[in-house]
C-alpha cells in the first residue's frame, strides 16, 4: 500500500511539472521546452544551407538526436503522467503533434532526408497560450476552433459547390479552347479553373478565344465569393461561439485530462476530481 502511494504521488508530481501550466515547476518545464524546440528547428534551418552543412554536418546530427531523445523522453513521461493515455493524450491533437515531432529524426534512419521535416516541431509552440497563461488568446483559440465546428456543414456545402463548378468550367474550358491554348485535358482544364477562381492566375494557361474569355471572365467574377462567402460563414460562427463562450483557465485535470474549466473551478466539469 505504501508503495502504491509513493507511485501515485511521484506520478502526480510528475503531472504538475510535465502537464500543469499553472505551477512554478510547470512553468519552468514548458518555458525550457519551448527553447529546445526553437533551438531544434534552428538547426534544421541551418542544416538546409549547403554551406554550414558542409562544415558543421556532424554538429548537427548530434544536436538533432540530442533533440529528439529528448522530446522522445518528455513524451514518454507525458504517456505514464495520464490516466487512459490513448484517449486522454496519445490521439489528441497534442499528443498526435508531439509523435510527429519526433518522428522524422528516426525516419532518416531509413529515409534519407526525411529529417527536414522535423520543422513541424514549431507547431509544438501553440503550447505558449497556455504556459503564459495568456487568457485573451486562449480564449480567441478556443472561439476560433468552435466557429469553425459550428460552420463545419455550411463550409462542406460551399466547397461541394466549388468543386462543381471548378469540375464544370474545366471541362467547358477544354471543350472551347482545346490543346492548341494548353488544355490538352479535362484535369489540366480543372487546374486551370481552380487557379483562376482562387484569384492566383500564375498565367501558364490562358484561352485565346473569345467564347473561352467570356467564361474566364465569369470565373474571376465568381472567385470574389470564394473570399466573401466563408469569411460570412465564420463569422456568424464566431458571433454564436462568442455569445456561449466562458472564461477559462489551464488548469489540465490529472484523472481525464479534461483542460476546459472555468476560472473558479474547483473540480473537474467531466469527472469530478479535484483540480
């Protein structure tokens, strides 16, 4: 019995460094985390200049293994410091950026090369809301994410319709213009009208008759919906979330990992242990 109460305190110990953001001792591991994480994605920037490659390659290599054990380490006891780690870390969105920043340092063993993408580690800095506890911009995160969950159907259907009318002016546009203007197919059509009704017109493509200009035409116009229509939709989202939205801490319960409680929660809304 001793013994189990000795696990579960240096467990919870480890909890309040690894995941809380609120204690001093938390604080001082996400800041130093954050570091090793610049620090990390510094030397894969350096490592892609031909020239410091060159002269400090080994340099590197070490320091990126240094990296990656590291976080490897910190994932390892994220994993131990949680009840239920495949539900309450491993397959959230933190646990999921957190594989993936270790991950590419042991592909190199096999995929040469694959090291460069450990520059998604830089995603790992979304933690910095929380560590400063910066309310204003966890809070704008959290409205943003649910502006966006509540106009998940009304996007679909806007993208079904691009995609149908991006589908029907390439095809239209292959017809008219045909291989002489560069539409050699209904796919290189279709490129050509999502480029151009995403206002991006890189100019590789471009019709040469009349009939095909006058639909070119049409396809700018209707590229101004593709900006004004979901910057509409979001924003109704966000006024709705806004209007529902708490003020909340960072306070992460040990028991479900559950992270959304109000600023004067005591216990945890989802499970009822004590925060």
């Amino acid at each position: 019995m001793k013994g189990n109460k000795e696990k579960e305190s240096i467990r919870e110990k480890l909890h309040q460094i690894i995941v809380e953001a609120d204690t001093p001792a938390g604080k001082f591991f996400d800041i130093m985390l954050l570091v090793f994480i610049m620090l990390s994605v510094f030397v894969v920037m350096l490592d892609s200049v031909p020239e410091y490659n060159i002269k400090m390659h080994q340099w590197f290599y070490g320091f990126e293994w240094f990296f990656t054990i590291s976080f490897t380490i910190e994932y390892a006891f994220r994993i131990i410091t949680v009840n239920k780690p495949f539900k309450n870390y491993i397959f959230t969105f933190y646990g999921i950026i957190d594989f993936l920043a270790i991950l590419p340092t042991y592909l190199s063993l096999i995929f040469i090369g694959s090291q460069y993408l450990m520059v998604i580690r830089i995603l790992r800095m979304i933690r910095i809301f929380r560590i400063f506890k910066l309310g204003k911009f966890v809070g704008a995160t959290e409205l943003l994410k649910e502006s966006f969950l509540a106009s998940r159907h009304k996007i679909a259907v806007f993208l079904e319709l691009v995609l149908t009318a991006v589908l029907i002016m390439g095809s239209l546009m292959y017809l008219i213009e045909g291989p002489e203007s560069g539409f050699t197919s209904i796919p290189r059509g279709i490129y050509w009208a999502i480029v151009t009704l995403t206002t991006v017109g890189y100019g590789d493509i471009a019709p040469i008759t009349v009939l095909g200009q006058f639909v070119a035409s049409i396809v700018m116009i209707l590229g101004y919906a593709i900006i004004a229509v979901p910057t509409g939709i979001i924003t109704v989202g966000m006024q709705k979330a806004e209007a529902k939205r708490q003020q909340m801490n960072t306070q992460v319960c040990s028991n479900c990992y559950f992270e959304h409680h109000d600023d004067d929660a005591k216990f945890c809304k989802h499970c009822g242990n004590k925060l």
